[in-house]
C-alpha cells in the first residue's frame, strides 16, 4: 500500500519515493506552510491505508491505537490524549500514567471514552486497522498501516511523512528518515558479509519461521542477510517449522522472538530452553554462539516507529559487529 498526502490549503503534493520524500521535507517552506494552515484553522485532505480523509491541521486531542505511530508521535513532541494503555511498551512508560485516557485495546476500542474524550483524530494502524470503518463515522480517522513486503523504509517513511503532514512536522520527519538511510547504510556490509540467516518465533511451544515479507523482514530486505530458507509462508505469526528444518538451512546466524515474553504470557518455557536441543544445537548459528534474542517490544508489539526503528537496527548492527 502506498501512502501520499496533500493539503487543502496549500498545494502540497505526498510522494512515493523515499528519496523524494526527503528531498520534499527538508525544506522549511513545507513547515512553514502547516504552521501557517494550523493558524488559519485549515484543514489535511490525508491519503492513507484505507482511504481518504479530511482532518484538522494541527489537532489538538489525538487518540492513538497503534504503539508504533504513539513511537512517532512521541518523537515528534506531538501531545496524545487516549491510547491503548495495556499495550504501552516500557520504553514510552510515561504514556501509562493518569495524564492519558485508556480507550480500550488496540483490537477493541473503548467507545464510551472515545465518546468523553471527543478526539478530533483518531490513528489506527496495524492491528486496530479492522476498528476504522466504525471510528470514521465518528470521528476523522486515519490508518497509518503500511506494507511489510518491498522497500521497508520507503513505505515506512511514507506512512511516517503522512503523519509529518497533518501535524506540521515534515522536517523533523525528513531529519529521522535520514537518519535510518545512513544507519542501513553502515549496518548493511555487516549483514551481508554475516552469511545466512533465520528469523525464528517461539510461543506457546511452537517454533515459527518468519521470511522477508514479515514483521522481521527487515534484516534481509535492507540490513543484507541472505535468507537461510527462502520457501517461507507469509503468515501474520510465520510459519510452523520442525527443528530438522533448522538444522537442515544450519543458518549462520538465528535471529528470534520471543512472542510470550512480548505479550506478557511468560507461563511457558523461554525462547533459550526450547531452542536448547540438539537438533539447533548442531547449526553453525548455535555453535557460534550467533544467536540474537530481540527485544520483543520493539520488534513484535510496536513494530515501527521513527525512534523505534532506529533501536531496531542498532540491535542487529551491534549483534554483528558494529
């Protein structure tokens, strides 16, 4: 899905290009011109994941459902009014405190505070992308989901700069996009002289394998690790796998999520004791002892995020020498 965005007030076209887009946010006319329309009372025609919606310039109580976008936001010193506090990662703690509304979960709005709150914008992305139709009959609403699958960082920024738009901030946006280029940029040698690679999921005692088009896609697509098996399903969760699979690939390298740790479901047996048995102990990845546990708040539950993805990357490029 490509993002764009453009104005009402002035003629401010979104691209499709990352490298347009900052080329296109650097320059302080586009600032200038959302610090002019937020004074007027102007309003952004915003093109998004779902459609097309007509918001307030410079709103003032912002309801958010997606912990990357909250990322974002945060970043950009952009004040929230009401946010899924059950799913606040510890990083943004500050966001669970009495100052903000808890309106619901991010799969199940709270209406009735929505309803107290009066958001005049509601972000959704991801997954409370299914709660739009029903917030945009009340309320206008955006979906700041974007692809995993091409170019992570093109779509990514598109999404990011959409957000840029309606809040005057296509600078800073510009400024942080920039600075995910130049850290793929160092990081990527790393990864392609790393050899093969895995993505591997645990939860509830299965093993998933996630590929190139997942949540995780990243560390092939753009920091250059070749995939150890490519034949993977695009599943949301990955694809369930023996672990004569993963001796078989014997990945150089094993990437992994830990989903239970992530969500708050530690009951069951950690991602090291499943993994602990002879099968991926064979793998030159084991041997090695090049076996990278991410964190899964970054990873699983926010996702992306203009401060997140950064740390995500410096995660990888420090496991492999950086």
């Amino acid at each position: 899905m490509r993002l764009s965005t453009r104005r009402t007030v002035t003629a401010a076209a979104g691209t499709l290009a990352l490298a347009t887009v900052l080329a296109a946010c650097s320059s302080s006319g586009a600032t200038d011109d959302a610090t002019d329309e937020a004074a007027a009372g102007g309003t952004v025609t915003v093109e998004h994941a779902q459609g097309t919606t007509e918001v307030p310039a410079d709103p003032q109580t912002v309801v958010v459902l997606d912990m990357g976008v909250l990322d974002t936001l945060d970043t950009l010193g952009v004040e929230v009014a009401g946010l899924p506090q059950a799913s606040v990662p510890s990083f943004l703690s500050e966001y669970s405190s009495d100052e903000y509304t808890d309106v619901g979960t991010l799969q199940e709005p709270d209406y009735e505070a929505l309803a107290r709150l009066d958001p005049d914008l509601v972000i959704v992305g991801f997954r409370s992308a299914a709660a739009y139709p029903e917030l945009a009959e009340t309320y206008p609403t955006v979906d700041a989901t974007f692809e995993w699958t091409g170019d992570y960082v093109e779509n990514f920024g598109e999404s990011a700069t959409m957000l840029g738009e309606i809040f005057g901030k296509e600078a800073e946006v510009a400024d942080a996009l920039a600075g995910i280029e130049s850290q793929i940029e160092e990081i990527r040698p790393l990864g392609e002289a790393a050899g093969t690679g895995m993505v591997l999921q645990t939860s509830g005692g299965e093993v998933t394998m996630n590929g190139v088009d997942s949540r995780f896609g990243i560390i092939f697509s753009q920091l250059g690790v070749t995939e150890a098996e490519t034949d993977v399903d695009t599943a949301s969760h990955g694809e369930v796998i023996s672990f004569e699979l993963v001796r078989d690939a014997n990945p150089d390298w094993l990437f992994v999520n830990d989903r239970d740790a992530a969500i708050g479901q530690g009951s069951g047996q950690a991602a090291e004791q499943i993994l602990d048995n002879e099968l991926v102990g064979a793998t030159t990845a084991w041997q090695e002892d090049q076996v990278v546990y991410l964190d899964g708040e970054r990873w699983y539950i926010v996702m992306h995020g203009l401060s997140n993805v950064p740390a995500m990357l410096d995660e990888v490029g420090e496991a492999l020498g950086r």
